[in-house]
C-alpha cells in the first residue's frame, strides 16, 4: 500500500491509513509497520459466497490529509 500510494511507512501512520470494508465483517488492515495489506483471518471462501462463481471482497483505504 505504502508503495503504490508513493508514501514513506512514516507518512502512513501520520495521516492514519486504514482500511474500510463495505461489508459487515473486516478481512483486511494495513500494517503500519511494513504497509502491507494483511488479512486479519483466513477468508473461507464457500461462507462469504457459496453461491457466486466469481467472489469479490470490496474494500477502501481511507488516508487522513490530501496526499
């Protein structure tokens, strides 16, 4: 996330990066020790969309201050 966003790990932290799941459930968060993406638990695919041949999960990630 850091990298693609262009940003040091510190500028991260500072402007409170953080992932906002559209869904009820959080799978992801951004590590501000590393920035990476990281899953906060495995994801079991047949519970979140059995019946769907194609699973989405939709997220944001939401940075404090215009970059």
């Amino acid at each position: 996330v850091a990298k693609d966003l262009g940003l040091q790990l510190p500028a991260l932290k500072d402007r409170d990066a953080h992932v906002f799941d559209t869904g009820r459930t959080r799978y992801f968060f951004v590590d501000l020790k590393n920035g990476h993406l990281t899953m906060m638990e495995q994801v079991d695919r047949e519970e979140i969309c059995a019946a769907v041949a194609k699973c989405v999960l939709n997220f944001e990630i939401l940075v404090k201050r215009p970059m």
